[in-house]
C-alpha cells in the first residue's frame, strides 16, 4: 500500500468500523455533517473501512455523496435471515476463549460461519455491491479488511490485491450466521470485524488517526488497536442517546433513521475538533 501525504504535510487517515446497517447510518451522519461543516473526509490520505465501515468508506474514497446510502433498499431485495443458532455458538466461542490465539478463535468463528445455512455468495455480492454503488476500486488508498474463514489469516484488500471491489466489500461484510462466506480464489472470507471492529493498526504510519468507532459500547479494542505510535487520535464513538437510538438490533430498519440523526447530531462536537487538523479542498 503506497503512503500518500496530504498536501498540508500531514499524513492523515480515516478508520470506519463495523456496525451492521445501523453503524451504516450512524457513519453516515457523521460524514453528511462533517461535510456540511466544511470537513471533507474523502481527504484523508488513507480510509481503512471494516464491515459496515467498508461501505461507507468505498463511497467517500470513489467521491460519492455519503447520503446516497440512505436509500431504501430496492423492493426485491432478498430479505436477510440470521441464524440464531450460529450467533449463539459464535458468541460463546469468542467469550470462552478470550486469551487464546487470536488466529485460532477466527478460525473457530469461521468454521461455525460456514457450516451456517445463510444462502448463495452471489446475493451478498449483489446486494453490497448495489448498496455502495462504486464498481471499480477508487483511485485513492483505500483499505477493506476481510478474516479467512478456513485458517483465521486477517487479509486487507486493496485495490493492488487483484480482487474485485465488489468481492471485497461482500467478503468485509459478511457477518458470520447472518450472510454467507465469500469465496475468493477458491478460499472464503468473512467479516473483517471479527479481527477487530475497527482495525486501526491498518491507518499507520499516520499523523493524525480519525477512528469513527459505531460499535464502541459493545466491543473492547483489540490489542492491535491500542498502540498508534506518535500518530494524534481522534475519536468518535456512540454518546448515550446514539446508543439509545441504536437499539438491540443492529439490522433493525426502525433504527437506520434516529441512528443517522444522532450521527449528524455527534457531527458538530467532533467537527470542532478536527478543524485545526482537516486539510481543506
């Protein structure tokens, strides 16, 4: 991956963690406020998207407006059916063996995720694609992370991994139990985020760390996550009322618009902050 720096000197990068659909609009009221207070985010240097993150973060490297996944899904769409069972089991394995080889538990968790029934490949392809809306890798350094579901390999793709865009994000967003594992030159992939909701290691070398973190509340940082170097962070995660707006269900479609709302809402606090830093168009 090449290591662009801003015209201002600063190397910065954007970290957009996972979420499911709710994070989606979350992350997406920040970016629409942000951008409404003179913050553009598809400035910065390098964006690393995990899961929901991933989507977000392919439209604002492609130069796309951000409020474009608003958009109702199409009327045919296939619905989407989680399997509890698998849910339950892959809870319990990322709970009964915290400490263990981190490798290991993802390839635990993806040895659960394939034996799931959670139908063809092809639909999550299609339906990530159609949600993004970019067909072609970005110009600029976008990374999308993905977790080989047979040994528990973490792989970053970029657009010099050979792979296509829209296999990428499938494979980034492929929540284990709720879609299916993605194949790849013959190997599945799944969730990024079960790695790390975040992957912010992926953002180094950097100078300025922007981590817009939907699932903060739910999830520790890993242990990858915690040393940025030198690199300034910036944080945003859910407040109180974002969390509330959230609810239990992160694919509750009664949620997309509040969580969007309290993402915009958020947007001011942190936009005060970035200012100094931001580089302008």
């Amino acid at each position: 991956m090449s290591d662009p720096v801003s015209p201002n000197g600063t190397r910065i990068a954007l970290v957009l963690g996972g979420g499911g659909p709710v994070g989606i609009a979350w992350l997406t009221g920040l970016a629409v406020g942000f951008r409404d207070a003179g913050i553009d985010l598809a400035l910065a240097d390098r964006i690393v998207g995990t899961s929901a993150g991933a989507i977000v973060g392919t439209v604002l490297a492609a130069g796309g407006d951000p409020a474009s996944l608003l958009r109702p899904p199409a009327p045919d769409a296939p619905p989407v059916h989680a399997d509890p069972a698998v849910l339950g089991n892959i809870f319990t394995v990322m709970v009964q063996n915290r400490g263990q080889d981190p490798a290991e538990v993802r390839r635990k968790i993806g040895e659960l995720a394939l034996k799931a029934e959670t139908g063809a490949p092809a639909v999550h392809v299609a339906r990530m694609s159609a949600l993004a809306g970019v067909s072609d890798w970005p110009a600029g350094d976008l990374v999308v992370t993905a977790v080989n579901a047979t040994t528990g390999e973490f792989q970053p793709w970029t657009k010099d991994s050979g792979v296509s865009l829209a296999d990428a994000l499938a494979s980034s967003t492929c929540v284990p139990g709720v879609f299916p594992p993605i194949p790849i030159n013959g190997v599945p992939y799944i969730d990024g985020g079960i790695r790390s909701s975040i992957n912010a290691d992926l953002a180094l070398p950097a100078d300025l760390v922007l981590i817009l973190e939907p699932l903060a509340h739910m999830f520790p940082r890993a242990r990858t996550d915690r040393d940025l170097g030198s690199a300034t962070e910036i944080s945003v995660v859910p407040d109180p009322a974002a969390i509330t707006a959230f609810g239990p269900d992160l694919f509750g479609a009664a949620a997309l618009l509040p969580a969007y709302e309290a993402g915009v809402r958020q947007s001011a606090e942190a936009a005060a902050r970035l200012k100094e830093f931001w580089p302008a168009r």
